[in-house]
C-alpha cells in the first residue's frame, strides 16, 4: 500500500453493542438524579427509544429522551449515564459485534490507519477500545465530539483537513455516518448489522450484512480507486 489509507469507524452498533446495558445505565442516573430532586417526575426510557437515539451527540440523546427537563438537568443525566456505562463496560457488559476480533487486527496489519469517528463521549470510547484490546489498532491520533467539534460530520471534515488525505474510508451503521461521508464526500460501507438494520442505510453501493464482509468491502473501494461518496 504506497499511500496511506485512513478507515473512519464508527463505534456503538458498528464496533461494539451496547444494547443490553442501555437501561440499565440510564435506570442508575436517573435514580441518582431523582434522590437529588432534579428529575423527580421522570420515565425510564425504553430501550427501543434509547437505541433509537444512538449515533447523536450526548446532548442531543438526552434532549431526545428527556425535553421536559432542564438543560442543566439533562447535562447532569447524561454524565451520568456516561459514567455508568464507562463501569458496565470496563466489567465486560454488553458486547463486541461478531467478527471485530478478527477483522480489526486484519486490517492493521494490512497497512490501514484506524481512526475513532464517532458522536460518542470520549470516555465511553476509549473505555470500550480498552477493555476489549482494540486501543493498539486505532491511531493514537483520534478527534471527538468535542470542543469546537460537535458532531461526526465536522470530526471528519477536520481528519480530511489535518490529515491532508482524501483516502477517508466511513464505515457505519446509522444516518448521521451516512451524513458524514456524502457532507465529506468519501467512500461509505454501511452496517445492516447494526442498531437500525439496513433501513437508515439502504440504496447504498457498499452495504456489510457481517463485519466480516468489511474487509471485501474496503477492497473493493480501494481496487476501484474511487475516493468519492457515491
């Protein structure tokens, strides 16, 4: 591989799934904040809602979940939540999607440079790369949905930006990594097998129902040699 060429993974429902700790981490925080008198009216979510808010930012998951609430409220539930998730992770909760263990190291191994390009809290991110040995694959040079970057679609704008390569490859399962390659204009390889099947995805050229199909699919873009969203 001459020329460098960047993989841009998403992480909850591509990555990991973090589907059954959902509730359980959501239950937590809002007990706590309930004893504290700050949500004392407030519902459990399902887990249906929460999954369907997966792939926005934490402000944007808790506005989704909690509009009733105080700003300041919802920034104090979804730091919660973020924390107990962090610890449900860390005591290997939830679980990797089938095939990451082997196709990750694949890839590395390959040439390829792995770049973190989620709406996820930084900590939730780096918990889950962590506690499964994923860190050592994904370039210590990651950016998130933080500071001045508020979403995925500015996260690889600015990979584009630093990195000074158009050789970005989105890998995803929901609209907002769909969004992120056509506003960037990159290759995209949707995830049928993640949080929204194939329906947030659908029509799209380069469509994984297995993780392990990614590999062919990264081939096929890169054989192809177009570096456009199509």
């Amino acid at each position: 591989m001459n020329e460098k060429i960047f993989l841009a993974f998403d992480i909850d429902g591509t990555i990991y799934d973090a589907g059954d700790i959902l509730e359980e981490a959501f239950a937590e925080a809002i007990l706590l904040c309930t004893k504290q008198g700050l949500c004392k009216e407030s519902v459990l979510p399902s887990k249906e809602s929460i999954v369907a808010t997966l792939g926005f930012p934490i402000d944007k998951i808790c506005s989704m979940l909690f509009p009733h609430l105080p700003r300041e409220t919802r920034d104090y539930l979804g730091q919660k939540w973020t924390e107990n998730l962090v610890y449900l992770i860390k005591d290997k909760k939830g679980k990797l999607i089938e095939g990451v263990e082997e196709v990750i190291p694949q890839l590395f191994n390959r040439g390829y440079e792995l770049l973190v390009a989620s709406n996820g809290v930084r900590a939730y991110i780096e918990a889950i790369l962590f506690t499964y040995n994923l860190t050592q694959f994904f370039s210590p040079f990651s950016l998130y949905a933080e500071g001045d970057l508020s979403n995925k679609s500015e996260i690889i704008a600015e990979y584009k930006k630093i990195l000074k390569s158009s050789k970005i490859i989105m890998i995803g399962d929901r609209i907002t990594d769909l969004d992120a390659a056509r506003l960037n204009n990159l290759p995209f390889i949707g995830c049928a097998f993640g949080h929204a099947g194939a329906e947030e995805i659908s029509g799209q050229k380069f469509i994984a129902s297995k993780f392990t199909e990614i590999l062919d699919l990264i081939e096929s873009i890169v054989k192809s040699n177009s570096w456009f969203f199509i």
